[in-house]
C-alpha cells in the first residue's frame, strides 16, 4: 500500500482515466456502516421500507432537484445498501457559480484550487450531498445511522449493459438471498 505523510492510504477506488463528470450512466451502490440493516427487510420478494428507507427513496429522488444536470435511471432501497442508476447530462446547463465573482480564478475552490471536490459537479458530489443529507435527517430519529464511508460505482458504457444493470436493480428483491450484500 501507498503511504501519505507516513500513513497508510486506501487506493481510489475510481477509474483513473475517467471524468466522472462527464455526460454518461453511472451504476452506484452504497452501503450502510457495517452493513446494517436500517431501511427495513425484504418480504414476500418485495422490499417493505420503514421510514429511514422511505427518507432515503424520497432523498434519492430529490438528486435531481438538486442537480439539475442529473437524470435517475432505476434504482432501489435494500435493507443495508441503495442500488440506482445516475444520468449526468449537463447539455442544457450553464455554469453560473462564479459569473459575479471579479477574480474568479484566483478565489475558484480556495486553498484547494480546482481540486476542491465541492465545486466539481460530478458523481462524487452527488453522493457526497445524497449521503450527508440522508445522515443528517435520519440521524434525528436513529441517531446511530452511518454509511460506509465509500460507494462503488460502475460506469455504464453501452445499451446492453444499461439494460440488464436495470433488470438487476427491478429484480434485487426478489433475489435478496443470493446477493452479496445479504446478512
């Protein structure tokens, strides 16, 4: 492993070489802290929320009010992690966070420059904000609630492929014992 002011540092877990900002689909998975079970319990194929997992479908669909760049695929709740399909199009998005600012440049992401990630609108973002808003509302009635600090991601690069990662995300539930994320 890599060292970082002589700690040991976990290897981006992204493609090096990619834009995740980039228009395209994007397969996301994230994960509950430990895997626990905090959005409800598979039923009869079917998923039964309760209200951490009705709070997280309702702020997964509040992405694209919140990014206006971004379309939702498919996606669902599991009881331990989110599966959903992230559409970045930013054709018909004008960039207008720094139009009144004199000196853009110079002030563009403070001390961090243009590596600040909060001023990059990509994938990370996206679920940085999904993330901490989730935290942040569930925490008031489960103050235990965590995510595992990363999420996996999978670009999609052709229509086959766009398909059956949406037959898997419709299907997960009917399938909860055999999928990897099953405790």
């Amino acid at each position: 492993m890599i060292k970082f002011q002589n700690k040991y540092r976990i290897p981006s877990a992204r493609l090096q070489n990619w834009d995740y900002g980039a228009n395209g689909a994007y397969f996301i998975t994230i994960c509950t802290d430990k895997m626990q079970h905090y959005f409800g319990e598979i039923f009869e194929c079917e998923m039964q929320l309760n209200e951490l997992g009705k709070l997280a479908q309702e702020l997964w669909k509040e992405i694209t009010n919140q990014f206006s760049y971004v379309e939702l695929g498919n996606f669902v709740i599991m009881p331990n992690h989110v599966h959903g399909i992230l559409i970045i199009n930013k054709s018909a998005t004008v960039e207008t966070r720094f139009i009144a600012s004199p000196n853009n440049e110079e002030k563009k992401g403070g001390v961090t420059g243009d590596k600040n990630p909060m001023l990059n609108e990509n994938i990370s973002r996206i679920i940085r904000w999904y993330k901490g808003r989730c935290s942040f509302e569930m925490r008031k009635t489960h103050a235990d609630f965590s995510w595992h600090s990363r999420f996996h991601d999978h670009i999609i690069k052709d229509s086959t492929s766009f398909e059956n990662i949406q037959n898997y995300i419709e299907n997960n539930p009917s399938k909860w014992e055999e999928d990897k994320f099953y405790k």
